[in-house]
C-alpha cells in the first residue's frame, strides 16, 4: 500500500514536520525550501503545480486564500495529490493525531484531489 507523502508549506509551522516525525519516523515530509520540494517563495498557485507533481499532499495553515487557488486549479484542468487545510486553535498534538490517523488509514491513490480542512 503506498502510504501518502506531505509537503508542508510555508504558511504552516515548521515544527509541524519535527513532530510528525518524532511521532512516526518513517512519514514522508518535507518542507517547501527542502532539498526536492519548491523553492521557499513559490506562490501558492505554483505550489499547487509542484506538490501535484511531486505527488504530494500539501499541509498548509492557508485557509483565506488557498481555497480560491484550489478552485482556479481544478478550473484548470489541474490535479491535486490531496490538501489538508488546518484549523487555528488546536493543540500541536491534536494537528499530528489527526494527520498519523489520515496516513495509517488511507493510500496516497485515496487522497487525489481531495481536500480536507483537519481537525
């Protein structure tokens, strides 16, 4: 089962990707300015382009302007490897439960364009 891989934008913590490793090492993450993901920079809707080509799920805290990027990139004729668009006010261990619970328990096949506000 191929398990689905993160890129975390720069909109969203850092510390996110530490503690999702240090919970289960073995997760996929990177972070937008990491060797082999998208410069630090890239405009959200070429980020979209970059994490859909890397077969990527992007994490990102970017809720007043992702959503309109995601629509004009399905407008496109775009694709995306999936996108979990997090809520403000919740604990950082509530944020990495809820991710660890969506990797266990899905395939990267599951997450194709599909977009998920967590928790």
């Amino acid at each position: 089962m191929n398990k689905p891989r993160f890129l975390i934008d720069e909109d969203t913590p850092p510390y996110l990707a530490d503690a999702l490793l240090q919970k289960e090492p073995v997760v996929d993450i990177i972070r937008v300015g990491d060797p082999g993901a998208p410069p630090s920079g890239t405009l959200d809707p070429d980020l979209l382009i970059g994490a859909e080509g890397l077969g990527r799920v992007l994490i990102t805290n970017d809720k007043r302007t992702m959503p309109g990027h995601l629509v004009d990139h399905f407008v496109a004729g775009r694709h995306t490897a999936g996108v979990m668009l997090l809520r403000q006010g919740f604990s950082l261990s509530r944020i990495v439960q809820e991710i660890l619970n969506h990797w266990t328990t899905t395939t990267a096949d599951d997450w194709i364009d599909r977009t998920v506000y967590l928790p």
